[in-house]
C-alpha cells in the first residue's frame, strides 16, 4: 500500500481527512462523516494496516530528523504535498503503534464569498491595526477561514504579512503584498518566540495559527497595540467563552491588564461551526462579534454573560449570534431543523 496513493485517493474522494490506524483499513472523513475506504471506493479491497505498513508510511513522511523528534516526543505535525495536493499530517502513538491522520488541504485558496462570510468582515481586513480571532472547535474550518481573509488582504492591499504557522498550510504566492510563512520548529522554535522579533521584520500583518498560552496571548496583544492587523485562532465555541478563555489564562493579578488591554484592541471574533447541509456537502454557521463601546465595557467589567444579548441588539452594525445564523441557514433551505437545534442555545427561536 503506498502512502502517496493513498493521500492521492482522499483529496480526489473529497475527504477532509483520512485516518490510518493500527489493524483497521483507511478511514475517510467525507461531509463530516467517518467512512472505512472500502465503502467509499467502488470494489475496493484495501487490508487492515499492519505494524509495517505504518512504518512504511513513516519512513516515506518523514526525513531521518523528523522521525528522531517523532520518537523523542511522541508526537508530530508536518505539512506535506502530493502532486497539486497538500496536506497538514499529525503522528501519533496508539498502543505503541504509529498513527497518522492526514487532513487535506484545498490548493486553491478560497475567497470571502465562497466561504459565506458576511460583508462586514471586508471592512475589518481593510483595518490599518486591530486584533481578530477566528474562533471554534477542531474541523470547523478556522484555516480555510483565515486563508480567505490572508488571501484578500494579499490581493488588495499592498502590506507585508508574516505567518506563524504549525504547520504551514495554505501556500501564498504574493499579489500586491510581501508574504512570509514560518513553520514551528523550523523557522522558529515557538509561537512566542517567533513573535518577541517580529517587530524587527517590518510587518503590517500578523497571522498567528494558534494561541496556545499566555506568553503567545500577551505578545498578540501587544502587537495589536504597536499599531498591526494580527490574527489568531482559539478553541473556543462563541465570543463569550473567547473573551474568558483568554483572561482567564493570566493569573489574577494580571487579568484587570488584559481586559483593559483587550478592550481596546479587539476588532472581532468570528466564531464558527461546520455543519451538514441538506443538497450535501457542509456550511458555516457563525457568530459575529465587532467591538464597539458597549462590548469593550462589558469585556473590561468582566460581564462577558451580556455579550451575547448585546451581539443581539447591534445587528444593524453586522453583529450576528450563532443562533440567530442558524435560523437564518435553516429558513434558506440550507440545514434542517434537527442540524439547527442541535446546535442552538435557545431552540424556540426557530417557531413551531
């Protein structure tokens, strides 16, 4: 079984993701929906994978230093291409056997507009300096999001935008901006680390792949104060719980410093979710945060519990909760109602 052919296989059955485990043939994520590849590949007769074919697979992966840091700490992410095909790859052990799941990455980046991203976001990208977060679970699409917004940025502006990635996913050729893409590990050896000399690049705008403590969180922040557009991502399911997750990384001497801090230079926070739609395939459905007057107040008195009835009454300035959208999705035919209330805070919104 050849690796390449495998990934091949995937990103031409549309998957997202395929995983390969110990004593279990290819699994497909197509949709959202887990499959075993012998049902998604017409008379396919692909075997359980042994201890050696997922040592076959490493050694194709990985070079002799990869392999070194994989067996030292037990865990890997890399990016890696096939032909037109890229993919972000994750090494694990299960059981002391390797584990591999490859998520497949759309060469062709996406626009705005065909991720459905409302129009008050083309306002926030044309920002000389801000702090936006796109925010939600893993496989919501954070990555293709912030591609679409790096990807505009690129075409219509003309700034020099430095990536922090882990992996480097999207590749950018530049337009009329400077692009440069660092990768964990090789281009720097942490998040925070690549951020203390950032400064000394001449960046306008900072894309962060993930916030993942507090040092990174400070130094993000601070940017956003030195006068750049900085993006990040978090794991957090709405506005609210972004705002908290946050302050509540910094101990408490710390935190009144941040709110005041992060009230100041919050732009917005797009939370997301993918969910089934009805003709196939999957949709986002998100929350809109802008900073205003009365979401930096309630951020710096610590009231993040009225951040989502205050979403609600500024919708005329494009703000939109998760569960108003998801209303919105299923009276335009897009999810059904099971899709909608499963994943709604307040169900009766959607009427009889």
């Amino acid at each position: 079984m050849d690796i390449n052919n495998l990934l091949k296989l995937a990103a031409e059955k549309k998957a997202s993701d395929i995983h390969l485990l110990f004593d279990q043939a290819p699994i497909l994520r197509i949709d959202g929906e887990l499959s075993d590849i012998n049902k998604i590949v017409p008379d396919g007769a692909f075997a359980k994978l042994t201890a050696a074919d997922l040592e076959s697979f490493s050694q194709t992966l990985l070079s002799k230093e990869q392999r070194a840091r994989f067996s030292d700490k037990r865990d890997l992410d890399l990016g890696y291409q096939v032909e037109a095909y890229r993919y972000r790859i994750n090494f694990s052990f299960e059981k002391n056997n390797t584990r591999i799941v490859a998520r497949v990455i759309d060469s062709r980046k996406p626009s705005l507009q065909e991720i459905g991203m409302p129009p008050v976001v083309e306002d926030l990208l044309n920002l000389p300096q801000g702090f936006i977060l796109v925010t939600g679970p893993t496989g919501c699409g954070k990555s293709t999001t912030l591609a679409a917004m790096i990807n505009y940025i690129n075409e219509t502006r003309g700034v020099n935008i430095i990536t922090l990635e882990d992996p480097i996913e999207y590749i950018f050729t530049p337009a009329k901006s400077i692009i440069s893409q660092r990768q964990l590990g090789e281009d720097m050896l942490s998040f925070a680390a690549g951020l203390k000399h950032i400064l000394r690049q001449d960046p306008n705008v900072i894309m962060l792949g993930e916030m993942r403590d507090p040092e990174t969180m400070a130094a993000a922040v601070t940017l956003a104060e030195t006068g750049h557009l900085v993006f990040a991502t978090l794991h957090t399911y709405n506005a609210a719980q972004t705002v908290d997750r946050i302050i509540d990384s910094f101990p408490p001497h710390q935190q009144n410093q941040i709110k005041s801090q992060l009230s100041g230079v919050l732009s917005a926070i797009i939370s997301q979710r993918l969910l089934p739609r009805i003709k196939g395939g999957r949709i986002a459905a998100r929350e809109v945060l802008i900073n205003n007057e009365a979401i930096a107040n309630l951020i710096r008195e610590g009231k993040t519990a009225q951040i989502k009835s205050t979403i609600e009454t500024n919708a005329s300035i494009g703000m939109i909760t998760l569960d108003r959208h998801l209303k919105e999705l299923y009276q335009a035919g897009e999810i059904s109602r099971e899709v909608a209330e499963r994943n709604m805070e307040d169900i009766g919104m959607l009427g009889a």
